[in-house]
C-alpha cells in the first residue's frame, strides 16, 4: 500500500501513543476521585544502644554512654507528609481524640521525641504541644491534628528502648475522603515520584517518535510550495485595527508561496473602500492587486456581492470576503472611578448632555475627555453603528486633547489617526474616555476596559452572549478575483488553514470556525 512508509507507520504509531495518553489523563481526571492522603515513611531507623541485640554492634561516647536508659536504645526518623491532591485541615482528621494519628514501634518503648518541620512550614509548630494532644505512652506515639497543605510535611525524631532496630513501625489514623498509608520514595529523603516507571517510558517513547518524525521530515529534502500557491504583487489597505493580523498573514503566506510579495499599509476602512473603488473603476483590464480591509460591511451601494470564500460576484463593484468576529472595547483612563456604563449613558455622553463622570456614577467629580478617531475610521464607525444607534460622535473641540479649542462645545474630543494613539493618550489624560480593537489593550497600563451593561469584553463570548460592541472583519476586492489570483490565495489563506491560526492569536474568532460560522452567517 503506498500509504505503508517510515514517516506514515511513525507518524500514526505516535498518534496512537499520545491518543492514549489523552484518554488515560482524560479517564483518571474524570473517574478517579480527588482524595486526601497522608503519607508516612522511616527514614532513619538505627542503633545508639550498647547491645548487639539492637541489630548491630555500635560504639558510644560522651552523651551517649552517660545517660540513663540508653542500653538497647535507637533512634527512629518518620517522615510525614500531605502526598495527596487536596490541603488536610485540622478538622479533617476523623480521630475521636485531640490527636490525629497514632505512630506504633512494636517491640520497642519511646522515650521522646523532636519535631522538625520543612522550609516555610514553620506555622505547623504550634500545633506540637501536649495541648494539642502530641504525648507518648509505652509503644505509642500520639501525633496532633496537623493542618498540611498540599505537598507540606513534618518530620519526627523518636528516642525508643528496647526491641530490635527494623522492627515494624506503622502510623494508624484517618482523614475524610482519603486515608493514612505508608509510601516509599527512591532516594531516603526525597518526595515520592511523581511518575511512575511506566508512564516515564511512555513518554520516553512518545519523545523518540517525535524526534524521528521531525527528523524525517527535515531530511527529507525540498518540497514543493503547497496547492493555491500565487506569485506577484499585493497590496494590503483599509483598517488599521485589523492591520497586525493582516501583516502576519503577510509574513505567512509569502514564507509558504516563494515568489509573493504582500505588503500592508492601513489607512482606515473607509479610506480603503474608497481607494478599493477608485482603482478598480479606472482599471481598464481586470481588477487592481489590492485587498481593502475593513470593519464592518462596505456602505450599501459599493459592494455587488458577498464574497464568501470565493470572491463575490462578477462585474463592477466591491466584493466582501467575511474573515473574523473582531470585539471591541471602551478605555478609560485608569483614575476614571467608573466600571460600567449602560448603553443610555454612553449615548447620552457621546451625545454631549452627560459631561463629568460623577453623572455616570462616578464617587468624585471628574471631567470627561473623549478621545476619538477621525471620519475615516472602521472602529469609529463600528461605535456609532453599534453602540451609538447610528449617531455621530460630537465635532471635534480640542487639539491637544487637554484644552477646549471651541469655547461653544459642551465636551472636550480630539480626534486621532490610529488606535495606539488613542491607547496612548487615554492612558496620558485624567477623565480620558476612547475605544480600540479588544486585543491592543491586553497589555497596556495607564487604561482600564469598561463593561457595557455588565457585559465585560471578551473574545470568549464574542460568539453567543450579547456584548454589544463587536463586528465582522471584511476583506473587499474589485469584484471576484481569478482563482489563480494572488488576491484570490492570500484571502483562501486567511480564511482557512494555517491563516485561522494566525487570526485567532491576535484576539479575532475566524469566521471560518464552527463558532466563527454562526456568528458571521447571522450578519445578514
């Protein structure tokens, strides 16, 4: 069969490893419950008495050899700790008395006993005091009701007499929704593994099919470039808010189809429609090599037909291939003591009778600044369509974005050419209100996002809850492009494959997914 090769038999024989795995994780995190367990362990178990019969001959000197009771005496570290996967509190221990287990040394006698606790657990001291119930009697060990948090442990250092060195030692006790149980480790004073033996070889195995198949792959000589492949020139225009994903799409697709060359100059939707629409009527003989992003629908009149993944329909005008859900969001300055606003006072500040944040809601009085984009803006558009009922923002009264220029204007606004400077200067003006794309603003200081009616902006909802200020991102060509076009591979690029990958790690839902589908299908 021609499908029977190294890279094939490999490549499904990992897939079978790391399917098991899968399930194997997928089975014990689903069925076997999450209990709490307390684990116990001799480290040191040891002679410092004068008689063979203790398990060997030894030698005392100073202290050793002086103290009363020492014949036959030895020493016996235990180790407990928490090597379950909850926290054990102190009323989690199901003992009826003020201790929580009990340490037995058969055939021997305890004498005392030292307490020792690990790095940063020195808190669990407290809690050995004979008031807490830590006191010894003939074989037994009394231990108190040590709260451990997941991974903490304590150690015990038991003076016995009598019996043999090795003889059976055990700690009884009980936990709710776990159990007390000795466990072992490889080395004397290190934790359990947290692997065992079987699933370190898996792994080993699962790690050699990968590096052959890589290796395989690497060696295996030049490939041709994939199907759809398209050589020439492109340009790129139109939304400035979409514009990183578009130049990464750019990087990408010119990495995978040598002999491409894609470049991206965003200038605002509109102003991309418009140059879109002007190229493309005065070119006599096809359509221009130009893409105009752009957020939101083109105006009606301008487009002849969705474009789908295809292109649109034939004929002159402007064709609309749907790309992503891109989700917006307002900013405020970080000292604006406001958190959410409603869709009537967003409108009712937008429309200039709501001019001081103490009228939204705020504790103090602080003016409000309204930091905008100009006319040509996608995501200006985008506000006033779906937050603005289809208002305009106010006329423009500050320069600087400080200073009311228009004495005659109820508000301070400025308008600025690209998101980062809105970002920028929300983040500069005290009372400083603006918007941008949602994925800029996800590691900016000096802004804070707002919520609309509650609703905070995330790109998790964007494809079923009702946060309002979101669009479809559109890339519009001069009517259906030829398939062997560059226009028509780099928009198959960016809608399917690899180009939804690149889409989504910039905070947009392609339309191309199952999620991504219904929330584009239901723009019509």
């Amino acid at each position: 069969m021609e499908w029977v090769n190294a890279e094939n038999v490999i490549a499904v024989g990992t897939f079978a490893v790391a399917s098991s795995i899968a399930f194997g994780q997928w089975w014990y995190e689903r069925m076997v419950p999450r209990r709490r367990r307390i684990g116990y362990r001799v480290q040191l178990d040891t002679a410092i008495g004068d008689d063979d019969g203790t398990g060997g001959g030894n030698t005392r000197l100073g202290l050793f050899d002086e103290a009363d009771g020492m014949d036959e005496a030895s020493v016996v570290l235990l180790r407990i700790e928490n090597d379950g996967a909850l926290s054990v509190s102190a009323g989690d221990y199901t003992s009826g008395g003020l201790h929580g287990m009990t340490a037995t040394f058969d055939g021997r006698e305890v004498h005392g006993v030292a307490v020792t606790v690990g790095p940063g657990s020195g808190a669990l001291m407290s809690h050995f005091t004979p008031a807490h119930g830590l006191e010894y009697e003939g074989s037994s060990l009394r231990i108190p009701r040590v709260p451990l948090n997941k991974g903490e442990y304590f150690k015990l250092l038991v003076l016995l007499s009598g019996g043999t060195v090795g003889s059976k030692v055990t700690v009884s006790g009980g936990v709710q929704d776990g159990d007390v149980h000795p466990n072992e480790s490889l080395t004397p004073d290190e934790k359990p593994p947290v692997f065992s033996r079987p699933a370190r070889l898996t792994s080993m195995a699962f790690l050699v099919g990968i590096a052959l198949l890589a290796g395989l792959i690497v060696t295996g000589g030049e490939r041709p470039p994939p199907m759809g492949c398209a050589t020439g020139s492109l340009e790129v225009t139109g939304s400035t808010a979409f514009a990183p994903v578009a130049e990464e799409l750019a990087e990408a697709y010119m990495e995978q189809c040598p002999g491409s060359k894609i470049t991206v100059a965003a200038h605002g939707s509109t102003t991309g429609l418009r140059e879109l629409a002007e190229r493309g009527a005065a070119t006599k003989d096809g359509a221009p090599a130009l893409v105009a992003l752009s957020d939101g629908p083109a105006p009606e009149g301008q487009e002849t037909g969705e474009a789908g993944e295809e292109g649109g329909a034939g004929g002159d005008g402007l064709a609309g291939t749907r790309l992503a859900v891109s989700v917006f969001t307002l900013l405020a300055h970080e000292d604006v003591p406001v958190r959410n606003l409603t869709l009537p006072d967003l409108r009712r500040i937008y429309a200039g009778e709501v001019t001081d944040w103490r009228e939204v809601g705020a504790d103090r009085s602080l003016p409000i600044v309204l930091v905008g984009r100009g006319a040509a803006s996608g995501t200006r558009d985008v506000l006033q369509r779906r937050l603005l009922d289809g208002a305009f923002e106010p006329p423009a009264s500050s320069r600087d974005c400080s200073r009311k220029d228009n004495p005659k204007a109820s508000v301070i606004r400025c308008e600025l050419d690209t998101t980062d400077q809105v970002i920028a200067t929300v983040a500069r003006v005290p009372g400083a209100l603006g918007y941008s794309e949602l994925r800029t603003t996800s590691t900016l200081e000096g802004v804070r996002r707002l919520s609309l009616d509650g609703r905070r902006p995330s790109l998790d909802g964007a494809g079923h809850d009702a946060y309002p200020y979101r669009e479809i991102e559109y890339a519009y060509t001069y009517g259906r492009p030829p398939a062997d076009s560059l226009a028509a591979g780099f928009l198959a690029f960016a809608t399917r494959g690899p180009g939804q990958d690149v889409v989504r790690t910039h905070g947009h839902l392609p339309c191309g997914t199952p999620e991504g589908l219904r929330v584009c299908g239901a723009a019509d």
